[in-house]
C-alpha cells in the first residue's frame, strides 16, 4: 500500500522558517515526480513547488526565493524548507507524486498526481 506521510507542520511567527518532509512507502518515487500543494477554507488546492527526477525544480510565483525543495531518493522522502514566511501561507500544505509516467518534468495541476499524503497544518502568525 502506497503512503505519503508528511510532518514539521505547525506554527510559526511571520519571517520564520519551517520545513516540511514526507515519507513515501510502498513504492519508490525516483523517477517520479514529487510535489507540495496547499490549500486554506473556501479556496482551491494551489500548486507550491515540484521536483523531478533530475532534481529540476518548479516554483509558484508566490514562494519563488523563499522556499526550497529537495528529495533524497535514498530515503524516498521529499522536503519543504520555507523561509521568511508570511501570514498568507497558511495552509494545510500536501505532498503529492505523479507516477503517471516516469521521467517526466513537474506539472502544476493537481489533477496530474496519483497519490497524496493527508496533510500538515502550517499557521503563520503575524
């Protein structure tokens, strides 16, 4: 059974850092791609940043320069380092994988990933 498993959710005061990591199991995820989405209430789930599997990276406009993510194909896990963060990152932040087809470069709709973890709340107090 294929699990995504993420953690380091919780709160944190406006301009400070938190990262996020998620654990995969029942499958590896090397030749995939892994991304982070988010979502807050009464809003759509919003892309946040993919890799893929030569480590190429993709970036919403919105966290561009303040967020980083990294994969270790070792310990079949994905990160979220977010720095300098703002109230309006908020969210409860996803990760997701795409095994669709191997190889292939990061796509930002959710609609493209096959499985998903259940989420950690990230609040950001100003």
């Amino acid at each position: 059974q294929v699990q995504l498993v993420e953690s380091g959710g919780g709160l944190v005061q406006a301009g400070g850092s938190r990262r996020l990591s998620c654990a995969a199991s029942g499958r590896k995820f090397s030749t995939n791609v892994m991304a982070w989405f988010r979502q807050t209430p009464g809003k759509e789930r919003e892309f946040v940043a993919g890799i893929d599997w030569s480590a190429a990276t993709t970036y919403a406009d919105s966290v561009k320069g303040r967020f980083t993510i990294s994969r270790d194909n070792a310990k079949n896990s994905v990160s979220l380092q977010m720095n300098s963060l703002k109230p309006e990152d908020t969210a409860v932040y996803y990760c997701a994988a795409d095994v669709s087809i191997p190889y292939s470069s990061v796509g930002v709709a959710g609609d493209a990933y096959d499985y998903w973890g259940q989420g950690t709340q990230v609040t950001v107090s100003s």
